[in-house]
C-alpha cells in the first residue's frame, strides 16, 4: 500500500511541473501580450516592441504544450507585425497587431 502511495505521488511529482509549464507559457504569453497594447496605448513603441518580443518567447512555448492551436499561431504572426512595425515607428499599426494578438492569446487558452 505504501509503494503504491509512494509510486502514485512520485508519478504525479514528475508530471505536475510539465503541466505547470504548459499553463505558465500561455498565461506569460497573455500577460506579456497585454503590457504590449498597454504600452502602446501610452505611446511607448520601444517598450511596445520589448513585450511582443517577451510574448513571441512565451508563445514559442505555449505553441510547444498546444501544437496546432490556431489562436497561438495567430497571436505570434500578429505579435511579428507588431515588433515590425513598432521598430519602424508606425506605432498605430503596430498597436492594431497587438490589439490582433493578444485576443488571438487569450483564444489560445480557452
């Protein structure tokens, strides 16, 4: 009975941090996508650029625990546009793909 429990828990010790990784991908993807569009509300278009590029990061993993989910895939060609175009300067566009991405996120996790 006890190796059981002890065998039980060592199993669920040695999935539960994958399960956990997958969750905080997505989850830093969300809120990383979100600092984008709210440094871009404030017409900060270098800090705008900097969290679509901790996003791409994060969704880079949260694509790896969900592969195929369309809205990951969106959410990073969207955030790609908006690292793009921040860099040129056009923060309106750029403001409108992080808009893009980070709904096409939040689609990822439901």
């Amino acid at each position: 009975m006890i190796k059981s429990f002890i065998l039980g828990f060592s199993v669920l010790a040695f999935l539960a941090p994958a399960a956990y990784a997958a969750e905080s991908h997505c989850a830093e993807m969300i809120k990383e996508a979100q600092e984008a569009v709210d440094h871009g509300k404030a017409g900060h278009a270098k800090a705008l650029v900097e969290h679509a590029e901790g996003m791409l990061e994060h969704a880079k993993g949260c694509d790896k625990e969900k592969p195929g989910n369309v809205h990951v895939k969106e959410a990073m060609k969207h955030e790609e546009e908006a690292i793009d175009h921040g860099k040129a300067g056009h923060l309106d566009i750029a403001m409108k793909h992080a808009e893009s991405a980070l709904e096409h996120a939040k689609g990822a996790e439901k």
